[in-house]
C-alpha cells in the first residue's frame, strides 16, 4: 500500500591517506493510505431528526435532497482545501446519506492535520476488508414450513429487496435468470436503483431478478493498479464469492448442479422469490474499507431491505474503539434506516476472541455443518478401504478394477535438471520431474509436503501434472511432520482422492511397502501395490449435526484491540449451514484456479452462514413487515435451537480436529436459526438507535462529546450498565457480587399470554426473573428484571437460559453468559 524509496551507498577506498567522510541524511517519503474521515453535522436520512416514516424513502433528485448534498460535499472539499496543501490528496468519496464524512488518499501526517480541525470528530486509516446450496433449505425445514406459510417458493421472498455488497454479480448465472412466464406479481415501491454497466456486464444484465448493479472502485484504484484482465470496473464478479453469497440469499428455486457432467442436485436460495441489489466492493486484487462504506451508503439510499456481508476488516481498529470505527457507525445508521444488517462472524476460530463482527445492531453469523458429507474411499488390492476425500468419480472400472500405485518418489527421473525440492520430488506440482512412462495408468501418491504446508504448492498443479501425463489417478497424503490436514472436497477432473489422517496414511504406505521391491539402493524396480479410487461424488446424509465448524471464529466479543477489555455483548448471535455449501460460481474463478470454468462451488466459510440468515431475514420480514431490525435479530435468536440431530446439545470443532468439543454460546450465539419457529416468537426484545446510542454512553472510558458529534446524540445514561442494552441476550463480563439486568419484551402476537420463568443456572451464580409469571397483551410489553447473585467467584465464564414458556405454546430462550471475579 503506497510507495518506498530505499537508498543505499557503498563507499570504497583503497588509498593510503585518511578521507573524511560526510553522512548524507535522505529524507524518504511517506507511505500515502487511505483514511475515513466523519464529520459533525447530520447526514441527509436523517437531516433535522426527520426519520422517513414506513414506506417513505428519499428521493435523490428532489430539490431538497440535491441541496443538502451539495451543501455536504462542498463543506468536505472546503474543509480539505483549507486544510490540506494542493496536491497532497485525492478525494475518493464523500458520505452523504447515512454518515456525514469522506474517504481520501493521503499521508499519515496530511491526516493528523485533519484531527485537529473543528467539526471532524473522525480520523481513521482504511486497514482494508477480507472476503469472510442444494441442501440447505431442507436441513433448515424451509419447503414444507416458511414457504408453505408464504404461498410457496414461488412467493417466498416477494417484494423483497437483498443488497449484497460483494465481489459482484455474474448475471448469466441461471440461479439469477429471470423467467417471464413466472413473472413477479409485487412492485418495489421504496426501491430505487440503477444498472451500471462495464465490461461483461452489459444493460440487459439488470433481468428483474437483478433489480440493480454498481460497483464501487477508488479506493482500490488508490491504492493499487488495477488488472484490467480480472478487475473489472464493472458489477461483474471474476472472483466467484458475490455470486455464491448472492445465490445462497436469494437464488432462483431449483437450478440445477453440474460440475464435470454429474448432476448433484438442485440449488435454492433462502428467498428465491426476493430480488438482488448488487454492491461490488471487493476486486480480486484488493478491498478496501472506504469501497464498502460507500456501498453500504448506497444501499441504504437505494432502500434496500437486507443488507448481506459476508466480509469483515483485516484487523480490529487500533486509533478508535471497536464500536466507534467508521464501519460499526456505517452499520448502526442503516440499522437506523430500518435496514437490517447480517455480517459474517469470521473465519478466524477456533481461538477465543476471534470474532470480527462486533457490535450489537449487527446480527453476526457463526458456521455448521449440516449431516450431509461427500465420502470417498480408497480400494487397496488386499481389499482394505481406506476413507479419503474427493468430488472425483472412480477410476476405470468403478472402483472394482485396481491399478498399480507408484510414490511420487519412486517415479521421480533420476537424472534431471529440476531442483530436488519437495515440489518436484514429492508433491506432484512438476511433470517434467516424472518418468512418464512409470506414472502413464498409474495412481500416483503425492505428498502434503513443505509446499503445501507453506502455501506455494496446490491441487490444482497435481491436476495439471496428472492430466498431462496421464495417471490414471493421484492421491494427496498427510504428512507426518505436519500431521492432519483438513480436506475440503473439491471437484477433480481426473480421479483422485485426499487422505487427511496420518493413521491412514499409515496404512497405504505399508501396503505400499510389502508390495514393492526395492534393490540394494532403495530404488523401487518392481510394482505390484495396486489400488482403486471410488465414487466419490454421491452425498451421504448422516452423522451428527449441526456442529460447530473450526473455522468459525469465536466470542467473547471485546472493546477494544487489546481484547483485553471485554464487551458486556454476546458474539456471535447465530448459528446457520457454512460448511460444504453448492452454490453458484463464476466461472473465471480468479481466486480459485481449481474451480476455472465451473459454475457450480461447494465452499466452506462463515460467508456461507451469512447469506443463509439474510434470506431467512427477508422471509421473517415479508411475513411480518412492520417488524425492525432488532425484532426480526430478536426472532432469530430467542428460537433458535441448542440441540443437534441426535437431540444432545450442540457440540463444536477445535483444534483437535478429530474430536468435539461442548459447545457454548460464544461458539454458537443462540443456537441453530429455526426459521419456522422465528416466524411467530412470541415475545420479542426490540431495540432501536437511541437504545445504541446509550449503550456507547454507558461504555468504559466513554467520550460523550466524541459520541455527540458522531450520533448527533447527547448521552444522557438511561442505561445504567452496558448489559441493560434491550438484547435478547445477557452477557457480564466482571461480575463481582450481585447486579440486576434489566430487559422489555413486546407481544408481537395476536393474542394475550401468560409466560412462566424458568432458569438454567449457570455455574457460580443464582439467577431469578421477576416478576417469575406475567400477563402480557398483543403488542403489550413487559419490563422484566434479572438478579444475578454470585455463588463462587471462578474466573472465568459460565452459561446458562432463563426460558420463558408461554401458555399458547411459544417458548423464548435468552442466552446468559457470566464472568465471575473475586471482591
């Protein structure tokens, strides 16, 4: 990011008499970055405190509006000519809508300049961001009980709007066709976007499925020279993630999945009847902040309702609290808007703290599998099955045939001028390093050696190296000195197979050995290990699920960078499927080589999770449209489910990537999202901006004038502690002897009923909610208070429920999660 200038002299002498030598200072010039800059002042949604009522939107060619933006954008250029010499920046955006502020590209100490002027309440350097289904819809139950409820998958999500800001759209997808004999029977009265067009990404692309495109570019285009061969300034996605997230969402109901010509099903969206905005933030050569902020601003500006993120920053914010950085405030102005906001928990778990999404009017997504797998099996000629992974199909004869195995070793030429590194030598990355007249017919062992421990060598190449001399199929093994790997299935064009466990490595490789003869060197000059490669394509639906996956990254939530400072908030809210996920793919696939030419992916990630949840979203809010942000999060979370398939609480991935682990709500938020049940909860927990704004206040070290200028709000602490937030959850981070929580539920039912409180206490603590038993009326509300008395100080976290049980049938669990220190 920016430039360097690196000088060096080398000053030689070979006389005889003394020099006097002189130091040179060079003065080196300093790295431009970007930095996101907010202002006082409101922004145009909510100019004068005048919120849009429902149905409303801004409409930006009004008089007013064009007037009061132009008003902003020349009080950013003024502020910057008078404070910032000519030359010494550029510009990339003014935010006008949601925020009041801009994004430029300049020096640190161009920057610093900014801080000290009055009105800006905000400087921070853009750190950038990271890109963070066939099945789906059925392990989550939705055909036969949300959709029945919306008319059928031919209505589910009608009227609906979901802006997803991504790596862009590829519009030839059939998962976004649009069928004029099935044509949408709801208009889209608030929206209002347009269709940018670009290379790949003609008018047309914008079908009605596709309500409309933009793409967001300077900042990347600051930062780095753009690829015109892969980034494209246009909507056009060449990396494959928007289109994937996009299809999980909203894509059409039943398109077909095949990838080298086997069918594996057909792939559904949440909400295949709402419709897509799309956001193009993300380029495959970089992201930045600054590109998203405007994409979000945007979005809101064009009325979407669900806004879907399945990225996140590199890093916590180290200048501004994690709440306070210029993306949370992004997010809590559109939650403002009415928008609900779903982002992506991170991909960066098992550790604790190691979430990404933080704040508390974001609903953040953790990832599970679902019970269903891709087996595949490795046939030795003793007739012993090793188990392996691998979307290939089976060599010639099915599997029943065996073919002779050569290590990739063994097959090496003994004379040759490639490097004798483990790329050549082991891994298969390198054809011209075999004798083909040994590997032609044969299945190949490679090893996950030190280039695949370190990045540098991929399946990809072992294809290519296959396929050019012709094996008749490969396997990749552990390797013992990096023991376990995690194996992802992906589609191979040639059979193959991975074999993750050292264990089972173990036994090919001894199999290998008694069948191989080797002369008094050690070189292998007879063959007779065989083997076959099975069917490795056809799903099998068992085992326990959902389950935690590894990689979904873990609460507590904190406060600051440190992470040292924890956050009375609990991280993250939900569970949903974002392990092995079919949707659909870009073809150009620019970031995944081995997925070229597909149009079909099956990936793993909490940006799977993600879109499951915002399509979920729109049905909740097509079924219940007066419902907020808060109330559809708050539906979400106090249904969801603890308990697998096996009806045993739900266990999770760690580092022991053999075995599981109890889970807890900082590895699953509230559970497993139950859509059927979140249509009808109950009892909701609603929160709105004020609420937000006094959780700010109520934080440690709170800087009331700083929150003033950012949210235009005067902290006036109706919030005694931060965990009196009105959430549908209860997290203390220190509690020392007792405290009393308090929260407000609303009936959003149609008829009175009665609750009784139960409590599952957590270690070292007695709870109790009073009133124990209440009354409450449709769209009533009920203040409820929690008292938590410590019992046993252990330092460190316990969890428990309070469940409160309805008499017509509705049940409302609500999370508790409580550190306990000593006085």
């Amino acid at each position: 990011m920016g430039w360097t200038m690196n000088v060096s002299a080398s000053l030689r002498c070979r006389c005889t008499i003394l020099l006097l030598s002189m130091i040179v200072f060079v003065a080196f010039p300093e790295q431009r970055a970007i930095y996101l800059v907010l202002m006082e002042g409101e922004p145009i949604a909510f100019h004068h405190g005048t919120e849009l009522l429902e149905g409303e939107r801004h409409d930006p060619n009004s008089k007013g509006y064009r007037a009061h933006a132009k008003q902003l954008v020349d009080s950013h250029d003024q502020l910057l000519q008078n404070t910032i010499e000519v030359g010494g920046y550029k510009k990339l955006y003014s935010f006008k809508h949601i925020i009041n502020g801009f994004a430029i590209h300049t020096t640190p100490s161009q920057a610093k300049k900014l801080e000290l002027v009055e009105g800006v309440t905000l400087v921070e350097e853009d750190k950038g961001v990271k890109l963070m289904t066939t099945y789906s819809p059925q392990f989550l139950d939705l055909p036969m009980s949300v959709w029945t409820q919306e008319g059928g998958y031919r209505h589910a999500g009608e009227g609906l709007v979901i802006g997803v800001i991504d790596s862009g759209i590829d519009p030839m997808h059939p998962s976004f066709a649009y069928d004029p004999l099935d044509p949408y029977t709801s208009e889209l009265p608030r929206f209002s976007g347009d269709c940018e067009t670009g290379p790949r990404f003609p008018s047309f692309s914008c079908n009605g499925k596709i309500v409309s495109a933009r793409y967001f570019s300077a900042g990347a285009q600051s930062i780095t020279p753009l690829n015109t061969s892969k980034d494209f300034l246009s909507p056009f996605d060449a990396d494959g993630h928007g289109s994937h997230v996009a299809s999980i969402a909203a894509g059409n109901f039943g398109v077909p999945v095949v990838v080298n010509s086997f069918f594996y099903g057909r792939a559904s969206g949440m909400a295949p009847r709402a419709r897509i905005a799309v956001y193009k933030a993300i380029f495959p050569s970089i992201g930045t902040m600054a590109d998203v902020v405007a994409a979000i601003d945007q979005a809101i500006l064009d009325q979407v309702d669900i806004i879907v993120l399945s990225l996140g920053p590199d890093a916590p914010p180290k200048e501004t609290p994690i709440f306070l950085n210029v993306f949370e405030i992004s997010m809590l102005f559109a939650q403002r808007a009415g928008i609900f906001v779903v982002q992506a928990a991170g991909n960066r778990g098992p550790s604790p703290s190691s979430i990404v999404s933080f704040s508390p009017w974001v609903m953040s997504v953790a990832a599970c599998n679902t019970d269903r797998s891709f087996p595949g099996k490795l046939v030795l000629g003793d007739g012993r099955n090793i188990n392996g992974v691998g979307l290939s199909g089976p060599t010639f004869g099915n599997g029943l045939l065996h073919y002779m195995l050569v290590l990739a070793k063994d097959a090496v030429k003994e004379s040759g001028t490639f490097p004798k590194t483990p790329q050549y030598v082991e891994e298969c990355q390198y054809p011209e390093a075999f004798d083909p007249t040994l590997v032609l017919g044969s299945i190949v062992i490679c090893n996950f050696s030190a280039g695949f421990f370190n990045g540098t060598s991929t399946v990809t190449a072992i294809l290519d190296t296959a396929t050019e001399l012709g094996f008749m199929g490969f396997i990749l093994t552990a390797n013992a000195l990096y023991g376990d790997f995690i194996a992802q299935p992906i589609p191979f064009a040639v059979p193959g197979i991975m074999i993750p466990k050292v264990a089972d490595v173990q036994i090919l490789l001894q199999h290998y050995g008694q069948w191989t003869t080797r002369d008094h060197n050690g070189r292998a000059t007879e063959y007779n290990a065989r083997a076959a490669i099975g069917e490795g394509r056809v799903a099998s639906f068992q085992g326990r699920a959902p389950t935690v996956s590894r990689f979904s990254s873990r609460g507590p939530d904190f406060i600051d960078a440190s992470r040292s400072n924890l956050a009375d908030v609990l991280k993250p809210n939900i569970l949903a499927p974002g392990h092995l996920v079919w949707a659909a793919w870009s073809p150009m696939s620019i970031a995944e080589p081995i997925l070229n030419g597909y149009n079909f992916a099956l990936l793993s990630g909490t940006s799977m999770a993600t879109p499951h949840v915002a399509g979920i979203a729109a049905l909740i809010k097509q079924y219940n449209p007066s419902w907020t942000p808060s109330m559809i999060a708050s539906a979400m979370s106090t249904t969801a489910s603890r308990y697998d398939n096996y009806g045993e609480p739900i266990m999770a991935e760690g580092f022991n990537i053999t075995s599981l682990y109890p889970s807890t709500p900082f590895d699953f938020g509230a559970g497993l999202i139950n859509p059927k049940l979140a249509l009808h909860p109950g009892l909701v927990f609603p929160s709105g901006f004020e609420d937000y704004v006094e959780f700010l206040c109520s934080l440690p070290n709170t800087n009331s004038s700083v929150i003033k200028a950012i949210t235009g709000r005067l902290c006036n602490h109706s919030l005694a502690h931060s965990f009196d937030l009105n959430l549908p959850s209860v997290t203390i981070s220190n509690l020392i002897t007792s405290q009393v929580v308090r929260r407000s539920v609303k009936n959003v039912e149609s008829k009175p009923e009665t609750y009784l409180c139960a409590v599952l206490q957590p270690r070292g603590v007695e709870v109790s909610v009073n009133p124990p038993q209440f009354t409450v009326n449709p769209q009533g509300t009920q203040d409820l208070e929690v008292t938590i008395n410590v019992t046993q100080a252990l330092n460190s976290f316990s969890f428990g429920e309070i469940v409160l049980t309805g008499s017509l049938d509705h049940m409302v669990r609500i999370p508790l999660s409580v550190f306990t220190v000593p006085m």
